[in-house]
C-alpha cells in the first residue's frame, strides 16, 4: 500500500491535459504599429476603402491601426489589399530613362562630329554621359517613388463561380456524374 500512493501520485500528475496550458490567451496583446510596420489600404467587400498600418492578421481577421484606432475587418469582408510599391521600381524605372537619355546624348554627340572627331574623347564623353545620366535617373526615379503614393495589390478575393457544373465520376465501384449548382 505504501508503494501504491506515490506510484498512483505520479500517474494522476502524469495523466492530467497539459493542451489547455499550450494554448494562447483569448485577447493577446496586439503590438503597436510603428514607421516600420507597413502601409496596407484594405478595400471592402461594400467599397469602403480605410488606410492604415498593418497591426495583425489571421485567417479570420486583419487588424489596422487607422489614425490611433485600432480597427477589427473580418476576413470575409475583403475584397482588396494594396501595400506601397518597393521603391526599387522607380529606381529601375529612373535608370532605364536615364540610360536611354545617355545613349540619345551619346548618339548626338557622335552624329555631329565630322570626319574625326578626336576618337577616344568622344567615346570616353558618351560613357561618362550615360552613366551620369543614369545615375540621375535612378535617384530622380527614386525620388519620384517615394512622393506618390504607389499600390502593389498584395490581395484580392476571387468571385466564386457561379452556374452549372459537370464532372464525371469515376471509380472501382462508382460511376457517374457529378452536378454542381452554384449562385
């Protein structure tokens, strides 16, 4: 009997459900938005557009701070999410407008020398053009980027078909057709 207590001890200690500790709280604390955290503009399943700073998202919501609200929108609910575009796009677009720019220069500059126009100075001139140029397209490009406010959709809900559909079943022990109706 004496053996009995601690041994029937250590099974009750051993059999009680540890996956209600392993569990997250019912209202987690949301971390605050920041500079760092990004801009989303979350579009409505009615059309109401709100731009705001991404706070959280799970399967069933997503959660933007608006101003100093936090506002709740149900997954259901969403018909778009846009972000801000990378400001590597009006880079690349800005050098490749500087680039061509360079080239044009480099093009003129070549078409009115004469018969010689002093060889490597003119070559030497045209690559240092379109590098300059496109060292100014690039931070123009860069510049511009980042005063508009550019949108890259990063969600968008797909309608769900509508009407009849048919696929045939076909199995070891079935056979048949299978009927969808959908509105």
């Amino acid at each position: 009997m004496k053996r009995l207590i601690p041994v029937a001890s250590l099974g009750l200690v051993l059999a009680t459900p540890v996956h209600a500790r392993g569990q997250a709280p019912a209202d987690p604390a949301l971390p605050p938005a920041t500079s760092n955290t990004p801009v989303v503009w979350v579009v409505t399943t009615d059309g109401q557009e709100r731009k705001g700073r991404l706070v959280s998202f799970t399967p069933e919501r997503l959660i933007v701070q608006v101003g100093k609200i936090n506002q709740t929108i149900k997954t259901a609910e969403i018909a778009r999410v846009d972000t801000t575009d990378a400001i590597s796009n009006g880079i690349k677009n800005g050098a490749i407008a500087g680039a061509v720019s360079g080239g044009l220069f480099f093009a003129v500059l070549i078409g009115s020398c004469e018969d010689d126009c002093g060889g490597g100075e003119v070559v030497a001139a045209g690559v240092f053009g379109v590098g300059f140029y496109t060292l100014i397209g690039a931070g123009l490009g860069a510049w511009f980027d980042h005063l508009v406010d550019g949108r890259r959709p990063i969600y968008t809900r797909t309608a769900p078909s509508s009407g009849l559909s048919v696929s045939p079943i076909l199995g070891s022990q079935r056979k048949g057709i299978a009927l969808r109706w959908s509105w």
